[in-house]
C-alpha cells in the first residue's frame, strides 16, 4: 500500500479491526472514511470486513443520528426551502428560487438567465411554445441560447403593442425563436383593438386564424406577470390608461398574458377582454406547462394571484418574492430559515414579563397630565392657551409683526414639542394623542394666537397624520385671513431612499430645524424668508437613528415590536415603527460608525465644513451612553476634518421609553451658523 | 328594534327607513366591537406601525357615542357631530380620514329625518368616497381603502344586479373581508408602514381589518332592523 500523507495512518490496519481512534463507533468510522478520505462505499466495505449494503446503511444512520452533518450554504439554502414550500403549496410541476441579490446584474437580467436555464431544461423537439411580453421576458430571451431542437415554434401569445418599448410581444417572440433555432409564428394583429367589432373582423382574417390555430397548439408557454402599480409593463405597454383602470379593474391585482386577475385568481372582466386578440385565461389553463418567470416584491400580490388561480405550474422567482407569497399565504418565516438560524428566533422564557412597568395613572390621562407637568416645570417660558389645554405657547411674546412659528404633532416625545416653545425659538406647538397627530381644531386655535400680521409657519414631521391634520388647519387660515407656509421635515435618511427624499419623516434633526425657524423669525425676516431658510435647515439636516428595545406605549404597556435578545434595529422610526434592517448588537463605536457612514455619504462634507451634532437618547438609553458615542463621533468628524460648531447631548427627541439613539449632523453654512447662534430660552434648549 | 335570528330565506323587511336611534345604535355597535378588538388593532398596528390603531378607533368612537347618543336630529346632523368628534379626538390620519367619510355620510342623507333601508347600503360608497378623497391611497396601497374600495363596488353592482338591500350589504361585508386579507399580500406604500418595504409583507394592515369591523356594524345593523 502506498503511504500516506502526515495525520492519516501510515500502515492500514487489518481489514475489519477498528482503529482506536473511532472508539468503537462503526458508524464514526464509516462516515470518516466515506468523508474524510474520500473512499468509495466498496473499498469501505472491504476495509471494515463488510457488505456494501451495510456500509450504505451506516452512512446514513450516521447523518440521522447527527454524526455527520451537511450544511448547506444559508442563502442556497433558504432558496432551495423556499422553491419546494412554493411547488408543495401551490401544486406546482416545478419551482425555481434564486437569490433576490446577485452582486452587479439586475434582478431581471437573472430572472431572465434563470427562466432561459428552465426552458432549456423543458424544451423539446416539436414543442410550440407560446411566449408573451415584458422587461423579464426579453431578458429571458436574450439569455438563451439552445438552438438545434427541431421543428421547434415560438408563438406570440397575444397582438402587438405599442413600439415604445424595447420589450415588445414582436421583439420577445422573434428574439427567443432565434435563441432556440426556432419558427417564429407572430399575431398579425395589435394586442388590443379599438372595438370588439373590429376584432371581430381581424379574427375572420384567414393570415390570424391560422397563427391562432397554431397558437391553440401550443405545449408550453413561457409567461411573465405585470403588477398594477403605476409602473408596471401593462401601463407602460399602453393597455390600460389610469381611467380605465378605475373604473373598471380596480378588483385586479395582476396581470398576465393581457388579461386581468383579482387577488383570487378570479378573471376580472372589462371592457379590454371584448377588444384583446391572444389567449384568454381559459384558453391559457388548457396548456400542459405553463412557466412563468416574474420576481420583485411589488409584484408579489400578483404572482400569488396567479399562482391561486392555477394559471401557472412552473415558477421561477426569486427569495424574497417567494418569501413574500409564502408569508402573504400564511407560512411563518422560521419554517424557512436554516436549521442554524433558529435560535435566532427570540424565543421569550416561560414566565418572562410581558409588561411593561411604567409610572403613570390612568392610561389616557397619561399625555395631558404630564403636560401640565412640563408647563409647572417652565411656567417662566411657557404656558397652555386658554381652553386649548394640548396648545403651547411662550409666554411674554412681543407685541411686534412677527412670523409666528407653530410646530407640533403626537405626544411621546417629550421634550419635543413643548420643550422647544419660548423666545427665539417656536411660538406655539401643539400635541395630540401619544404618536397620533393633533387634529386641526387646537392648531387652528395655535395659529391664532400667535398671528401677528406677519404670517404663520407651520413646521413638523413628515407623517401622513400630520400632513393632513396641519393641511386642514391651514385651509382654516386661510378662510380666517391668515397666511400660512408649511414646511414638512424630513430628516430621518432611512426611512426613503435619497431619490425619494420628500417621503422621508421628520425625527430628531427637527430640533436643529425648529432653532433655524425661531431665530430667523425673531430677526423679523419675512414669511417667505423664514420658510426659505427652513427648507435650506431641512435639506441639510440628516439624521439615523438605531434602537437596543422597543417602546411601549402607557395603553398596551407591551413592546411594540419584537427585538431579540442580541439584536438591534437599524433605522427605527421615532414612533417605534420597526426599522429597516436588524443585526446583531454591535458595540457603541461600531454603532456610531455605522449611523455617522450613513450620514456622511449622503451629506458629502468637505474637509473644512461645519456641522452640529445631536446624540439623542430615543427615551431609555442612558447618558453614559451618549457620551460615548459622542466621542466616537467626534474622533471621526476630526479625522475627516470637519468641524464641529456645536454638540447636543441628551434626550432631546424621544420615543417613550425606547432604548437607542439617533444621531443628527446639520451641514452648517455662514447663515445656518449665525441663526443657530442666535439666542433663544425655551425650555428644552437655551442659546445665550 | 324587533329581535329573532334572521333566516337565510328572503327577509320581509320589518321597516323601510333608519332613523336618529338606529343611528345612534350603529354608533353604540360600533363603539363596543372597536374596544373588544382594540388589542387585537393594536398588535397588528406594532408589527408594521405604532401600535395605536386599536385605541385610536376605540377612544374615537366612544367619544362619538358620549357625543351623540342623547341626540335626537335628523341622521345628517348625527354624521356631522359624530365627524367632527372623532376627528378632535383622533387626530392622527385616522382621524381626518373617517371624519371625511363620515361627512360624506351627512351628505347622503341630507336634511331628512330618515335614511331608507333602501339608500342604506350607499352608505358604503359615501364612506370610501370620503376617504379617496382627503388619504389619496391608491387600490394595493395597504390601507384601510383596500377594504374599503372593493366594498363600496360590491354595493353599487349588487345595486345593479337589482338586489335587495341586505344582500348588498352582505357583498358588501365580504368583498371588505377579501379585500382586507388581500393586504397580506401588499408591500405597504403609505403610512409609517411604508418604511418596512417587504417586511411588511404577510400581515394583514390594521386599518383594513377595522373598517371591516365597522361595515360589519352596518350590515348587521341592517339585518336585525330587517329581521
């Protein structure tokens, strides 16, 4: 016998003797062999004095029992779990599930790749294959590549449409026929006619009877499936205009072949159906494999139509489309995570507290009580308006034609808004419910108060409540004679990507955002002034913020959201609304870091730049804590050389009782500076 | 109002118009179910929102019962009161949504002191039209409009087919169902569950399931009067 390599025995022990080193596990043994070394299932059974059905059977008692185990990559893994939940679920002939992130190509392009791989796997000589159109199709089409299959055609499964753009019926169909050296049997005729009398003539056309014979043959058809949403291929394609769609699909969620589906599956009938030329749904259902390849969250509501209608028996899709049907059916999550991933899942030990402690008397007197509070505690700076007990205002206001600055929305995050009510800074905030925006009656009296000929803004968050809620009040005004800017903040940068900067909320950065208000307002500027360098403090103001444990609100006093035990939640929104990512707890400079990154790759500082800080505690993170994150901030900030002009530290803005923090930087300019420098004396912050 | 199981059969309507205290009891229906299912909101509110949609809805609708349940106008006037407390006590979207459904609402039954079993049901399209109109959500938004969208047209085709008024309720009830469940399937767009993008996939939107709850208060309103 050869010898072996260090670490494996030199000299083989007599056939049938076990080593000592496997104990007297034959089943270690065997598995270590099989394995480990590589052998085959014969020369085991040769060198265990065996029968190779006994080596078989010890193979697999050992990956029963756990001796061995194979481990599967995580993100194969959750792919493969996900594609046979799918193919179980729905019946399916097949499922194909590939990862929804693929480094540099898009997620249509492997879709496509992927859909191209299960047709080639299909395809046989002879087969009609029916084809229809969209962005995934033609990238379907142009990642194929199998010709030499005989007398194979390819046939358009409806009319043509518009020639805007590159996904065509015509051009999908002609491209996959090439790719698979195939017949391309086009639809004379456009996909959607003007009436059905017309298409009543067209189908008498001998040239598009026989294309629809051929159509009626078909073996398979390849399929992709249009959502709804206003970007979608079936608005794009031209086949449905937003009237249309209102009056007469609006109980369709998806759409395939050209034809409409509702939530069920059920066909949803308008006035297209009569002037469609191609397959209809039923005509559809009679095709022996049916493959649709369609991936995107947005279509998810669309693909599970499809797939509950029975349209489809072959899926290709990718893992968060298909986890999104399958949580959308009902399957938990856990079921399709990785053995290994489980424990993960927090798991709350028997007897655990699910209440929250909390000092407060009745629930719903919780808000109005603790404002009386706050207005004993400042009743030098501020106090309620009379019969609007939720209205603050600062007191001693001058009598001069000044902009009247009026923040506000839901309680909860004390000091915000009271706090920052007083000279130099808001003349008024009003408050609602805990989280709930006020309602337009108390900001209507706010806005009152505080007119003095010079007009009112309006400032607060970017929340739907609150839009709509100020919105009313500011109609109000506007019948009362009173002129009213609003300015909705928007500040928190992950709650919207950066194209889509308006639908971003307004969180901690407000703070920095309502000092710019008070002082350019009490320099006297104009309306149109003042809101004009609040919109510039808005689009310079940047916050992200991360959270340790959840709030809890006084009315349920349970968690709002759950968060394991080793888990933190990045981008969390500042009324406990979960965040966008979770990950495991990582450590203060870690956490800094990653919010400070964030930041700076939006705000692109130059070295030389100034900025103000804010580590804001979300309601339960101590002092200590901020500090040291402060420090890490400004460790990084030096580094980068920017300066910093001021620092604010504590619980400036918070969420309850939530454990976290929320950095902010104001990319500060010459006149953002001098109006942060103004003085101001409100309760929460004073500049002297 | 007259008691007894309704039967499936056809229902010889017991009365043919709804006055001030059959308002007020819709109100009293409504009221009690929002506080037995305030939890049940409110869980659903946490894992995709804030939390606050059961006791919003519950605090809302018990201010509007203590509002106007010594009332005694005409169910216009009672639509009017009951939005402009729901929305002082509301705020929140909530709040100027259903107050504009609510107005809608006055606005279908005018100045008369009644409203006809038979001009019940379009109470429904009253209400979805009011909340089009002031949230702007779209159909598969994830909002409570996709319970309510698809529950006004079951109305108003039931209507065409010629139904009888329960019945229009009943299609009613069950496309608000469907259309509700169907919001597992959403990616949510608006609100503050719009952050979560596709985490917000697979549950169902709180303010679905609450309008359910409240066309259910109706239709069941319209079966005991007919039973």
């Amino acid at each position: 016998m050869a010898p072996r390599v260090a670490g494996k025995p030199a000299i083989r022990a007599e056939s049938g003797v076990m080593p000592l080193r496997y104990g007297d596990d034959p089943l270690l043994w065997a598995a270590w062999l099989y394995y480990e070394e590589g052998m085959t299932q014969s020369d085991i059974a040769q060198e265990m004095g065996l029968s190779r059905a006994s080596v078989n059977a010890y193979l697999q008692d050992a990956r029963t029992r756990g001796i061995v185990s194979i481990e599967i990559e995580q993100d194969r893994f959750r792919s493969l779990s996900i594609a046979r939940a799918l193919k179980d679920h729905f019946g399916l002939q097949d499922c194909l599930v590939i990862p929804s992130d693929g480094g540099e190509r898009s997620l249509i392009e492997r879709l496509g790749a992927a859909g191209a791989q299960v047709l080639t796997r299909f395809a046989r000589p002879g087969d009609t294959i029916a084809v229809t159109w969209g962005r995934t199709m033609l990238a379907l089409a142009e990642a194929l590549d199998h010709p030499g299959l005989a007398d194979v055609r390819i046939v358009q499964a409806t009319g043509g449409t518009t020639g805007k753009i590159p996904w065509t019926p015509e051009a999908c169909a002609s491209r996959m026929a090439e790719a698979l050296g195939a017949r391309c049997v086009p639809l004379s005729a456009p996909a959607i006619v003007s009436s059905a009398a017309v298409r009543e003539v067209l189908l008498a056309e001998s040239v598009l009877t026989e294309q629809l014979g051929v159509l009626a043959e078909a073996d398979r058809i390849i399929l992709g499936i249009s959502s709804l949403r206003p970007e979608s291929t079936i608005h794009t394609s031209g086949f449905l205009d937003g009237q249309t769609q209102h009056t007469w699909y609006q109980d369709a969620v998806g759409c395939l072949i050209g034809r409409f589906i509702s939530s069920r599956g059920a066909p949803v009938i308008g006035p297209l159906n009569e002037r469609t030329i191609g397959l209809d749904l039923e005509a559809l259902k009679k095709i022996p494999q049916r493959i649709a390849v369609a991936g995107g969250i947005d279509k998810v509501a669309a693909i599970l139509a499809a797939l509950r209608g029975g349209y489809v028996n072959v899926l290709v899709t990718d893992t968060s489309t298909g986890r999104g049907i399958l949580t959308a059916e009902g399957y938990s999550d856990t079921s399709l995570r990785p053995p290994g991933d489980r424990q993960a899942v927090p798991l709350r030990p028997i007897g655990a507290r699910t209440r929250i402690k909390k000092l407060i008397n009745a629930p719903q007197d919780a808000v109005d009580e603790s404002l009386k509070g706050a207005l004993a505690a400042h009743e030098r700076l501020i106090e309620s308006l009379e019969g609007s007990p939720r209205v603050v205002v600062a007191r001693g206001r001058r009598e001069v034609a000044k902009v009247g600055i009026v923040i506000g929305g839901g309680s909860g995050h004390d000091p915000g808004f009271w706090g920052y009510v007083g000279q130099g800074l808001a003349d008024a905030a009003v408050v609602g419910n805990i989280f709930a925006a006020p309602p337009p009656g108390p900001i209507m009296e706010a806005t009152k108060a505080v007119s003095a000929g010079a007009g009112v803004l309006y400032l607060y968050g970017n929340f739907s409540g609150d839009v709509m809620n100020f919105d009313m009040a500011a109609e109000m005004a506007e019948s009362a004679g009173i002129e009213v800017r609003s300015v909705v903040t928007t500040d928190d940068i992950a709650s919207s990507p950066a194209e889509s900067r308006a639908a971003r909320r307004g969180v901690a950065g407000n703070v920095f955002i309502f000092k710019i208000a008070g002082a350019a307002a009490a320099r006297l500027l104009p309306l149109a002034e003042v809101e004009a360098l609040t919109r510039r403090a808005n689009a310079r103001t940047y916050t992200m913020g991360l959270a340790l444990e959840p709030s809890s609100l006084p009315e349920t006093r349970r968690p709002s959201f759950e968060l394991g035990p080793d888990d933190m939640e990045i981008g969390v929104g500042v009324h406990g609304e979960p965040g966008i990512l979770r990950q495991p707890l990582a450590s203060a400079d870690q956490s800094a870091d990653l919010l400070l990154d964030r930041i700076l790759a939006e705000m692109r500082p130059e070295p030389g730049d100034r900025v103000a800080v804010l580590v804001n505690s979300l309601g339960s993170t101590p002092a200590m804590e901020l500090y040291i994150i402060l420090r890490r901030i400004r460790q990084r900030l030096k580094a980068h050389q920017i300066e910093v002009h001021l620092s604010l530290v504590g619980p400036y803005y918070t969420s309850l009782d939530m454990a976290g923090v929320s950095l902010t930087l104001m990319h500060l300019d010459k006149d953002l500076t001098a109006l942060l420098d103004h003085p101001c004396a409100a309760p929460a912050l004073v500049v002297t | 109002m007259a008691g007894g199981l309704a039967t499936d059969g056809r229902m010889e309507p017991a009365i043919d118009a709804l006055g001030p205290a059959q308002i007020i009891t819709l109100f009293r229906i409504i009221s009690e179910r929002m506080m037995a299912a305030r939890d049940e909101l409110g869980m659903l509110d946490g894992v995709i929102g804030d939390a606050d949609h059961g006791s919003s809805m519950a605090a809302g609708f018990s201010a509007v019962l203590r509002a106007v349940s010594q009332a005694d106008g005409p169910p216009g006037e009672i639509f009017t009161s009951a939005a402009h407390e729901f929305l002082g006590a509301v705020g929140a979207t909530t709040g100027p949504l259903y107050a504009s459904a609510l107005l809608r609402a006055a606005k279908l039954c005018g100045d008369s002191p009644q409203i006809t079993v038979a001009d019940f049901p379009l109470l429904i399209p009253a209400f979805a039209e009011g909340i089009t109109e002031r949230g702007k959500a779209r159909p598969g938004d994830k909002t409570m409009m996709d319970a309510w969208a698809p529950a006004a047209r079951a109305v108003l085709s039931a209507r065409e087919r010629g139904e009888d008024p329960l019945s229009q309720m009943r299609a009613a009830l069950e496309a608000a169902r469907e259309g509700a469940a169907s919001t597992r399937a959403m990616v949510a767009s608006r609100g503050r569950a719009a952050r979560l993008g596709e985490r917000s996939l697979g549950h169902t939107d709180p303010g679905a399931v609450s309008a359910v709850i409240l066309i259910e208060a109706m239709h069941d309103l319209l079966a005991r009067g007919l039973a």
